[in-house]
C-alpha cells in the first residue's frame, strides 16, 4: 500500500514537473515569437526608412547619416544576439557571481545618461526650453562610457544566455546607441563647428568615445576581429605618432580632439557611411526583392540550362550565377554562401576535387565585386571619392570584368578538359526553353541599366529596378504581396547590417589617415620608390592593398586603400580613374588571396576541405585579377580611354593572353604540356597583355608554334587523367 502510493505521489510529481516544464516551454516559444516580431518589425521599419527618405524626403546629410548607423547598431545588437543564442537546457542559463556587478554598472550608468539625454530632448520637446541645465550634458557622460564598456565586457566574458532570449547587455549596448544618437542631434550644429578642434567640450568627448566603442563591438560580432584589430592599431597610431620613426611619425592628439574629429564627416560618417546609407542599403533592398520574388532564382536556373550540359558544368555554371549574383550582393563571402551552397555540391558531384569546387565558386564570387552595372559596392565608394561619374565607373569596368570572367571560365574549362568531366545529364537541369519564355524576368536588370544611362540619379535607376521585380512577379506564381515585400524589407535590413558596421569602422580608420596626414607621406615614399622603377611602386602598391583588404569584407578593404594607396599613385602621374581601379582590383581579389582570403574561406566551410589549400587554389583560378590592373595601367584603353580602334585591339589581344595564361597555369593547351612548355607559354601570354604591336605578334609566334607542335607531335586524344 505503502509503495502504491509512493508510486502515485512520484508519478504525481513526474506529471506536475511536465506541466511546469510545458508550460515553461509556451512561455518560451511565446516570449521568442514576440522577440522575433520586435526585430522584423524594427528590421521592416529601418529599411522602409531609408527608401521614404531617399526618394520621397530627403533629410540634413549628418541627420541621415546618424540614423542609419545608430539604428543599424541597435538592430545589429539584437539580431547578432537573438539569433545565435545558445541552444542547451534551461538549467543551464544561471547568472554567474561575476556578472552581477556588471550589469548593475552597466544598466545603472547607460540608464543614468539616456535619461539625461531623454531629459535634454523632452525640456526642447514640451517645454520648449533651447539649452538644457548645466548638469544634463556635463554628468551623463562618464556614466554613459563606463557603463557601456560594463556592457561589452559583460558580452565579451558572459555570452548569449540559454534561455533563448537577448542578453541584458545587448539591451544595454542599444540603449547606450540611442543616447550616443540623442546627443549628437541634439548638438549637430554646434558640434559641426567645434568637432576636432580646441572648442571640444567633454561632453562631446564622451559620446564620441562611447559610439567609437559601440562601432567596434558589433563590427566583432558581425565581420570578425580582424577588422576591429585594424582601426584598433590605427586609433592607437594617433596617440603614439611622437614615438614613431620615419613617415610614420606625426605630433600626436589628444583623445578629446582625436574621438570628437572621428565622429564627423571626415572619419565614421564620411564616405563608407555615406555611400552604405544610399547606394548599398538600396541595391541591397534591390537583392532581397529579387530573392523575395523569386527572380534570383530564374538567374540561377538560367545559367543552369545555359551552361549545364557543358564539360564540367557546374563549375560554368558558379561563373555565370556569381557574376549575375555578385555584382548585386555587397561581400564576396556573402555571395559564396548564396550561390555556393547549391553550385559547390554539383561540382563534387561530376568529379571536381572539394578544394577546387570551393575555389572556383570564391574566384567567380569575388569577381561578381567588379561586375558591372552594380559591382558589389565599391563602384559607388569610387564615384563618391574621385567625383566621377558612376555610369563612366561601369562603362570603364566591362573590359576588365570580361577579362576576370573569361580567364575563370578558361581555368575551369581547361581542367574540366584535363581531369575528363562531363556536365550534368539534361534530366537534371532546367528546360532553357521553358526558361526563355520567362525572360522578362531579366526586366528588372534592364530597367536598371537603361535608367543609369539614360541619366536618372543611382537612386532613382535603383528603386525603378526594385518596383519592376515585385511587377514582375506577378506573371510568376511567387507573386509578390503585402506580405512578400514586408519579407524582402526585412530580409533586406538583416543583410545590410553587416556593411553598416564595417562601413562605420572603415570610416574610423578613414577618420585616422585624414587626421594624421599618413596617406600623405605614404604618397611621397610612393614617389621616392617610383624615381628607381615605377613597376616596382605598383608592385610595392598592389601588396599594400592586398593586406589591407585580408579579413576585411571588399567595401571596407577598398575604402582604406583609397585612402592610403590611390593617392601616391595618383601623385605618381597616373589617371584617377585608372589609380582607383588598381587598387580596387587588389582590395577585391584580397578575398582570394592566402594566407587569409574570407571567399575561399567560406567555400571551403561548404565543401569540407582544407581552408589555407582552398585558398591557395582560388588565388590560382582568380590569378589573371592580378594581371589585369597592371594591364590598364599599360594600355588605359582597356577602361575604355582612347578611340575604338585601340580599345577593341587591346581587347582582342587581351583575351588571346588571357587564354594563354590559364593554359599555362593548367598545363592544358591543345594537348597536355611538360613545365619547360609552359614556360614558354606563359611568355606568350604576358606578350599578348602588354598590349604592344609588337609583343602581341611575338605573343601570336610562340602561341602558334605551341599549338602546331602539340599538333604534330602530341597525342591530344589521349586519355586525360582524373581528379585526385
């Protein structure tokens, strides 16, 4: 009897806790469901934004510029923390004895000065009072600094916690956003005038430093440390410059002038931040209403049904998606994980080897980058640097985009041709001529272009694209509704925030090289390295920009070179427009380039292999990105300078050298070829790029004696060997 009821009372116990536990758990699924309708609503909300003031109501450029970063920061903080929370059992959730203190700090000091500054704007707002009291702005911001960096620490030593809900410091950091945003509006005119210089006040200061902090933090969480690491060595470049040798040295500054210079037009809200708050958040939204609609997928399917079939079509078919892709997607890394993820198994599939299907689709997706008409991007970067115009930037990259494309293309289909592949049986592939009774899906991309030629402003050209993909989705069943563009509005906020932070932390390091004048003095050594040989300075250049750009997404890697590179090559006598696409090639192909290359990096995630040796055979498929800059600086015809005739013969012999470069580097001509052949090869084809009559016929000489004596004396039937 005893044990009966022992039993009933531990079965009533067991059935009471599942209760609990279920109840626990709707409690949960209830408290996420509201979690996830505040971020899409705040996501809905900061991309619908952007596109009513860049079309409809345009506001004061410091005003816009700071909504877009502060509300970007406080979306970042909240998506880059609800979605990664830890997946593990609720008992595992308990706060630790060290936190505590940090997050009293933490909440007690951002609150105390977000209620300073809600105090400022509500004395303004209602009362009508112009200055608030003395104390408002002189007391809230040490607490406001101190407890922002409680909140860091709290992330950076307590992660995201297992009960699936955002962090107390996450809260914290965005709270700390608004009051950095409060202030700076509440004072935009006065700190225009006194930013930078004596008339900086501490509070000023303080929360330039606290926004500084915030910047960096979710540029950790969204991009990596590597680019945190970078402005950090070059924020303390501006205080240890008396102690430095050489061209690196300067006078130094103190942190009140250095901080409150940073946060202007000259440092976080200069160019990045201003071309991420117009063009890349618009051309974003334009990607996310082409993958909302399903329009994306149509190019994707279209390069399928165009170049499946061929030897080794998948890997054609990475080229010919990740160029349609790319150009409309804002990271090269972002661009192999969209495409990659369907192209990188195919390829395995037919016989490519996981190293080289994870290279070829890092080399075709960096190249999207230089795509013309979108180009990532950078080519807005450029025009907003140099003044030139945007539709002269694209009509000069379609040569060299051509080059990059079909040099990729002749590696893949020279290995495919060695290695023995065969493309996709047709039952697997999409019916092209199904497919070409949608071609009006490619409405959207020639709204686009015609629009930029026709001289509508980028904008406009941007959101006619945008309006043609919903219309057009209505002659497909992925017809886009009410719902569908609140989708692609969200889906577009989510994608944007990733170049929002690194945009505002290249301005940081933008902010440094204009203050301290090193992008000056890099330009004389520039100089003096060009009096004994100007090709060595290119090359002395080109490594800069690779470096600069390693671990760091192309918009940021491209804005730092342009500050630091572009102008000594510029003072070295070479065209601006020729100077800036130099080192824009090499702050692109630093995605594929060892020993750290993000591209080959995330191809290599897909695929399963070797990270370091994806990255070495990417930078082997991408290697003609580093002949061609060299190639317009030599012949600026290629950027479409100079009469038809000149452009179309460099062009031509451009194209046969390209041809023979990935000939060599496969060791495929017409036939297999022994090192000594490809050597000679190899001759040929640098003869063929450098453009001159008479390398070009020299070029020709040795390419066709090759090509006869593979003819007469090489088996070119023979059996290819297979992949390893």
């Amino acid at each position: 009897m005893s044990n009966a009821a022992d039993q009933s009372a531990s079965t009533d116990q067991l059935l009471a806790r599942g209760v609990d536990e279920e109840v626990l758990a709707g409690n949960q699924r209830s408290h996420e469901g509201r979690l996830r309708l505040a971020v899409v609503t705040l996501s809905v909300v900061y991309a619908a934004f952007h596109i009513i003031v860049m079309n409809f109501y345009p506001l004061e450029p410091w005003t816009y510029r700071m909504l877009h970063l502060c509300g970007g920061l406080v979306l970042g903080f909240l998506v880059y923390s609800s979605s990664d929370v830890v997946r593990e059992s609720l008992e595992a959730g308990r706060r630790s004895a060290f936190e505590w203190p940090l997050m009293v700090v933490g909440v007690a000091g951002v609150g105390y000065g977000l209620g300073m500054i809600a105090y400022a704007w509500g004395g303004w707002w209602i009362a009508g009072i112009a200055l608030p009291p003395g104390f408002v702005f002189s007391t809230y911001g040490i607490p406001l600094v101190v407890g922002t960096i409680a909140a860091i620490l709290a992330g950076w030593f307590f992660p995201e916690r297992s009960d699936r809900r955002v962090p107390w410091s996450d809260y914290v950091l965005g709270a700390a956003t608004i009051a950095v945003l409060g202030y700076i509006l509440f004072n935009v005119g006065a700190l225009r005038l006194r930013a930078g210089t004596a008339m900086a006040q501490p509070a000023d200061f303080y929360a330039a430093l606290a926004g500084v902090l915030l910047i960096l933090e979710i540029t950790r969480r969204a991009a990596g440390l590597a680019l945190v690491i970078i402005a950090s060595v070059f924020i303390l470049y501006s205080f240890i410059g008396p102690y430095l040798p050489g061209f690196l040295a300067h006078r130094g500054y103190d942190a009140q002038r250095f901080f409150t210079y940073i946060f202007t037009d000259q440092g976080i809200l200069s160019a990045p931040i201003a071309v991420s708050s117009t063009y890349i958040i618009l051309f974003i939204t334009f990607a996310a209403f082409l993958q909302a609609s399903k329009v994306g997928d149509y190019f994707v399917n279209f390069a399928f049904a165009a170049a499946g079939r061929a030897s080794g079509g998948p890997a054609k078919v990475a080229i010919l998606a990740s160029g349609l892709m790319g150009m409309i997607n804002g990271t090269s890394a972002g661009n192999v994980v969209s495409t990659g993820s369907l192209t990188i198994p195919l390829m395995k599939k037919v016989g490519y080897p996981a190293r080289s299907s994870a290279a070829i689709e890092a080399a075709a997706s960096s190249g999207g980058q230089i795509m013309p008409p979108i180009m990532g991007a950078g080519a807005f970067i450029m025009a907003e640097v140099t003044g030139i115009p945007y539709t002269e930037i694209v009509v000069a990259a379609i040569i060299p985009s051509i080059l990059y494309f079909a040099s990729v293309y002749f590696m893949v289909d020279l290995q495919a041709t060695r290695l023995g592949m065969k493309g996709l049986p047709g039952k697997e592939l999409p019916v092209f001529k199904e497919l070409l009774k949608q071609v009006y899906l490619f409405i959207p991309i020639v709204i686009l272009i015609y629009a930029l030629f026709a001289g509508y402003s980028v904008i406009r050209a941007g959101t006619l694209a945008m309006a043609a993909a919903a219309v057009v989705s209505w002659l497909t069943p992925h017809r886009m509704g009410v719902r569908s563009v609140l989708r692609a509005l969200n889906l577009a906020a989510r994608m944007s925030l990733q170049l929002v932070a690194v945009c505002a932390c290249a301005g940081i390091i933008v902010g440094v090289i204009a203050l301290t004048g090193v992008g000056a003095r890099f330009s004389s050594l520039l100089l003096a390295i060009a009096a004994q040989n100007q090709l060595l300075a290119l090359f002395f250049a080109m490594c800069i920009s690779v470096i600069l750009g390693m671990g760091m997404p192309t918009t940021a890697a491209y804005a730092v070179a342009a500050a630091v590179v572009a102008p000594g090559l510029v003072a070295l006598g070479i065209p601006v427009l020729t100077a800036h696409f130099f080192v824009f090639y090499f702050a692109v192909m630093s995605a594929i380039t060892p020993p750290v290359a993000l591209a080959a990096y995330a191809g290599a995630a897909l695929s399963g292999s070797d990270p370091m040796r994806t990255s070495v055979e990417s930078f082997r498929f991408g290697l003609a990105a580093f002949v061609v800059p060299f190639m317009f600086f030599y012949s600026q015809a290629l950027l479409m300078q100079g009469p038809w005739l000149d452009i179309l013969h460099v062009f031509v012999t451009a194209c046969i050298g390209i041809y023979l470069l990935a000939a060599s580097v496969q060791g495929w001509f017409f036939g297999p070829m022994n090192i000594a052949f490809r050597g000679v090869l190899l001759v040929a084809a640098l003869c063929m790029i450098k453009g001159g009559w008479l390398t070009d016929l020299l070029g020709v000489v040795i390419g066709t004696a090759l090509f006869l004596y593979q003819w007469r004396f090489v088996d070119t039937r023979a059996v290819p060997r297979q992949a390893e």
